[in-house]
C-alpha cells in the first residue's frame, strides 16, 4: 500500500474545526482515502493583522516558518484558509519547495468567469483586499485589462465576532444585510464572500451568483495532490 499524500492546513480562527475541517476537509479524506489533512492553528496570524490593517513583516515570517515547518514534517501540500493574511504567501516560494495554495486562489478564476464587475462582502476590514489582488492578478494573466475589473466592496462589521463567539444567527443576519445592500447599491456579474467563515452563512439571494470560500479549494488541493 502506498504512502498517502499528506495535506497541511494551517487555520487562524479557532473554530477552524467547525468552520472549515467539517465541511471542507472531511469530505475530501472521505472521498480521497489516499489524502490524509494535518490541521494547523494560529489565531495570532490574523489578530496581529488585524491590528496593523495590514499583514506585518512579523505575520509574513511566521508563515514562512509554518510551510518550512510542514515541508520538514513530510508534507506534500500546504493550505492556507485566512484570506486576511494571503499576502505573507507572497514570497513562500523563494524559500520553500513546498507547494501551496490560498484558499481564495480557486475562487478567483470563478469569478472571472463570470464576469468583470466582482462585488466582495467581508466581515473584517483586512479581508477584501486579499481578493481584490489576486483578482486583477488573475485577470492579467487570462488577458484582461486589470483596470477594466469593477470591484465594489461591504464590510459587514460585527459579524466574525458574532461567529467566533457561536452567534451564528446574528452573523448571518449582518452578512446577508451587507450581501443585500452591496447587490442594491452596484450592478454586479457576481459576489464574492472574502472569507471562509462565512461561507455557511444563511441569507438572501441577491440575484447573482454568490461565491463562496471552502470547497473550491480543498477540491483544488486534492486535485493537485492526486494528479486529477
């Protein structure tokens, strides 16, 4: 019997259980017995984020020494759950063999499919713009003019708080009000949820497609470690 590919996940909320391994990650052992996922936390990656507004020298480091980290312990994959802090996957490769992937990466290319004109909700101020960037990245590479994208944006404020605390009701609620008001106020092609948290969030339909973070990319990781 063959060794089985070995996937690192490293979360920064602690209820990465409920709001990603469930959902996402069980799943893909179930139907990839050949795959088997070591989940790692760190809720200071994203707190000392969102403090600065900004991922920090010192967040970009640790990241570093995550991946370099599970490189050593035999990994095959590392992913990266928190869009907040994407940008310190920035440089992993100069360093690193390892092959990675941000949870947000799969989500992009669905929504460039769909059009230009990408509205993002987010529950933390930090988070929108780790989508925004690789979306006018993407859209370079896939021949479209960056400047051409339409990217509105609405903070819903309160809400991850709401959810870490187990208020899923009142999360959801703030969610969808911002999904609401964001879908009233531009003419989009699609909305993108710019974090994980959200994605089991209950809410209105907008009208457009609703992008969410979680399975596209576990699927992606699985994809990249079986070879399809």
């Amino acid at each position: 019997m063959s060794e089985k590919k070995r996937l690192f996940v490293l979360h920064t909320l602690p209820n990465f259980m409920e709001v990603n391994h469930r959902p996402y990650g069980i799943p893909v052992i179930e139907s990839h017995p050949e795959i088997e996922i070591e989940n790692m936390l760190d809720t200071s990656l994203l707190s000392e984020t969102i403090a600065a507004g900004r991922v920090t020298p010192s967040v970009s480091s640790r990241i570093l020494a995550y991946v370099q980290g599970a490189e050593r312990a035999g990994a095959d994959m590392l992913l990266l759950t928190c869009t907040s802090v994407d940008a310190g996957m920035k440089h992993v490769k100069e360093f690193s063999s390892l092959p990675t992937l941000c949870i947000s990466e799969p989500m992009v290319r669905q929504a460039l499919d769909l059009g230009t004109r990408i509205g993002i909700v987010g529950t933390v101020a930090t988070s929108p713009a780790s989508i925004i960037a690789p979306l006018r990245t993407t859209a370079a590479t896939q021949g479209i003019d960056p400047d051409s994208l339409t990217i509105p944006v609405e903070v819903a404020g309160g809400a991850l708080e709401a959810r870490v605390s187990g208020d899923n009701e009142t999360h959801d609620r703030l969610v969808s009000t911002a999904l609401m008001k964001l879908a009233d106020e531009h003419e989009v092609d699609a909305i993108c949820f710019a974090q994980a948290s959200m994605s089991a969030a209950r809410h209105e339909d907008p009208g457009v497609p609703v992008l969410k973070l979680g399975a596209s990319a576990y699927a992606a990781a699985a994809e990249m470690l079986t070879g399809g």
